[in-house]
C-alpha cells in the first residue's frame, strides 16, 4: 500500500527532504504544501488533512502549529532543530570571517534552545551569545530588529537564525547571516521514525476488533412483556440497531442469545465509529429499559480478540455508569474512550519491586495503575480519598482502605489534612510515591 504523507515547509527545505526520500518511494508518496510564511500552515493542515495519511514537517515551528490545529489524531513528525544546525552555521560564520568569533546573536525556539544545549558541548572559549527565544506564533520582525539593534549597538560580529528571510533581511543590511538548517542525517532519521509509524499504524487499524454487547437482566426484561410477541418486536428493534451499527463499521454480526451479541470488524474501523457505538448504546439502553454493558476487544487474532472483549465487557458491568470498555492487544485498558473523562491505563507490569509490594498490600496491578493514571491525567500533585472516590465511582471507604494498604507498602504517603469549618473529620492528603 501506499502512504500520502504531506510535506509543509519552506521551497527549499522540501527539496532538501525529497533529495534524501527517494529511498522510501515504494511505500511513502509525498505531496509537497510549500509556504512562504509559517502561519499559512493551519490553512494548509485543515485543507488537507483528510487527503493524507500523515504529516512530515521541515521544522518544529510549523509542526507545533499543525499539532494545536488538528490535535493529536494524525500521524505527525518534524525534522528536529539540534545543535548541528548551530555548530554548520557557527562553523560558516568563523570560516567566512576568517577570525573566531566572540560575540553573537541567535533566535531559537522555546520548547528546544538550541543555544543553551550547543555552546556547552564545545572545549573552546564560548562566545558571548545573545538569545532571542520566540514562540510558535513569532513575528519576524521582532526577530530582524533584534539582531540589527545589537549589529548597531557593536554588541555581535554576527547572526544566526532559524528563518532564511531573517538572514536575507540581516545581510541587506550588511549583517553577516547564517541560517540553522538541517542536516542530512537528521532528515534521514526522521524519515525513518516516519516511515516505521506509519507502518505500525497500518498494522494496528487491521487487527482484528470484536464488540461484545450485552443487554442486562434480558430475563428481567423478558418478564415484564406483555406477550411472547412483545418480546419478539422487542429482540428485533434491538437487533435492526445493532444491524446498522455492523454495516457502519463493516462487521460481522451475531446474536449469541439472553440479550447478549457480538460484532466482528477491524480495530481502524472499530476506532473510527466509537461514536456510533456510543449512540447504539443509548438507543438499546432507552428502547429495553435497562442498562447496557459494551466490551470491545483488539487482537492479533480472532481468538485473542475475542478474550480481550470478554475481559473489557466484565470490567464494563464492574462500573457503576456502564461505560465502553476497551481492552487493547497490549493489555491497555481503555474506559470510555472519546470522552473527556477517558482513562488509559495497563493492567500488566514488570516492575518486580512493585509486584512484591502490591502483593504485599493486597493491591491488584490494574487498581494501583488505575489510580496513578487518575492522578497523572488530572495534574494532581497530591489528592484525598474523595478525590478520587469522585472519579473512580467507588465508594469513599473502599477508596480510603485501598490508599491505606498503598501507604502501607510505601507506594503512597500521607503528606497532611485538610480541615474545613463545618464538623466532620478532617480529609487527609496523600501523594504517590
């Protein structure tokens, strides 16, 4: 098969990628989107984004825009801006000047100062560097009078920048300009990276997915009709809903009698209708009255896909609110993916030290990594038992005793207690260790 991957960046720094990709041009097909200004990148991403299988970016600057444009949905990578960007342009600078230079400017990105990281690599006497750190949303401009104003004020014998329009801009006034460009083998690198996570993607969206759904207490339900008949139109309303959802997701469909059926299909296919599944839920729950618990498996085969949906649908009847539960070839648990109170976590470690001391406090894997994935996903520093009571749908008391065995293998700590006005006991604050 093969993968659209769409290339955003400057004219010259897509020629320099498509130099060294030809080695991938049996399996990658790459549409070029070149732009003058980085900004034009969210016009390009959202334009596009549903023509391509994934993004190469020739920089961090476009990628991080791209990144808050569409999420985190796509397959997205970007050629990394590292110190050999600065030692080239450095090495120019000196070479060109003829004289080791003692003063400069340079702009870098934010979240990677690639001057900070360079100049203490070096065992000669660094220069006196002056940093313009800029954001994704950077206005050139400031970037240009930066550098001129040091030039004018004698402060730098040169610049370097991250942009070729800034060192266009610079030399017209007379400043000596080098830009950071990237190297042949961090193209090389990154083309790699992107071709083995398009691979991976590919394999995942074609294992094998499988719905297990089951209307509950269906004797329940079965008693309450009127007629045999009742029941009859019954079985068939529930069945022509879960029809449509096997034809939405192109699956295999089969009733497996007492209320319970399953629906065969890839995982792509599975992860792209979640919402479907959500909905079809709700009409069941609404049309039989009565809750309605959903597992849904991935694998490498039927068979293993199978026991992860009979794993996800005992874990989905467990919660108090029937949430779709996913369990992944991994292990991964999924609670009610694509909402916002969507948890991730596994269910397997191999941790020895923490194995021994879950065993020691009685604390199963999947209850202990449940709660750190909580705490992870929330922010939270530290927290109380009715923290996480609230977000666990668990009882305050189960909650209190489960941290109370983590404090007692050293897994959690009590750190102190909140007291409020009213009366009642003080809530404690405790923190992972």
């Amino acid at each position: 098969m093969m993968y659209k991957i769409g290339l955003v960046g400057l004219k010259i720094s897509i020629e320099q990628i498509l130099d060294l990709a030809e080695e991938y041009k049996h399996e990658l097909e790459f549409i070029s989107f070149p732009y003058v200004k980085t900004e034009e990148t969210e016009k390009i991403v959202k334009e596009h984004n549903s023509h391509v299988h994934a993004w190469l970016f020739s920089g961090p600057i476009p990628y991080e825009i791209a990144k808050k444009t569409l999420g985190a949905d796509k397959i997205m990578v970007h050629v990394p801006a590292t110190e050999s960007g600065f030692y080239k342009a450095f090495l120019e600078m000196i070479y060109e000047q003829g004289k080791m230079i003692e003063q400069l400017s340079v702009d870098t990105m934010s979240s990677n100062n690639v001057s900070e990281e360079a100049l203490p690599q070096l065992n000669v006497k660094p220069p006196k560097v002056y940093t313009k750190v800029f954001e994704s949303d950077v206005d050139m401009n400031e970037l240009l009078h930066f550098h001129l104003n040091l030039w004018n004020k004698g402060k730098t014998e040169g610049a370097l920048s991250c942009f070729p329009s800034v060192c266009e801009a610079l030399r017209e006034n007379g400043v000596p300009a080098y830009r950071m460009s990237m190297s042949k083998m961090e193209i090389r690198q990154t083309l790699r990276i992107l071709s083995e996570k398009v691979k991976t993607a590919y394999f995942k969206d074609t294992q094998i997915g499988v719905e297990i759904i089951e209307v509950e207490y269906f004797n329940r339900v079965a008693e309450e009709m009127k007629t045999p008949y009742h029941l009859q139109y019954l079985e068939l309303r529930l069945k022509e809903m879960l029809i449509q959802l096997g034809e939405k997701i192109n699956g295999s469909f089969s009733e497996k009698g007492n209320g319970r059926y399953m629906i065969f299909s890839s995982r792509g296919a599975i992860e792209r209708e979640i919402i479907t599944l959500e909905d079809t839920i709700q009409k069941l729950a609404f049309e039989a009255d009565t809750t309605v618990a959903v597992g849904v498996g991935f694998g490498e085969t039927a068979y293993s896909a199978e026991i992860n949906a009979f794993r996800a649908i005992q874990h989905s009847k467990e919660m108090k609110k029937r949430e779709i539960v996913i369990v992944q070839d991994d292990g991964k648990i999924v609670e009610s993916p694509g909402k916002k109170k969507e948890l991730q976590y596994t269910s397997r470690t191999q941790n020895e030290i923490l194995i021994e001391k879950l065993k020691k406090g009685n604390i199963s894997v999947k209850t202990y990594k449940k709660i750190s994935a909580l705490i992870q996903k929330m922010g939270w520093r530290d927290f109380t038992t009715k923290d996480l009571a609230t977000h666990l749908e668990m009882t305050e008391r189960n909650v209190r005793r489960i941290v109370a065995d983590m404090c007692e293998v050293d897994l959690a700590q009590c750190v102190g207690q909140e007291a409020y006005a009213n009366r009642g006991r003080p809530s404690k604050i405790y923190r992972l260790l």
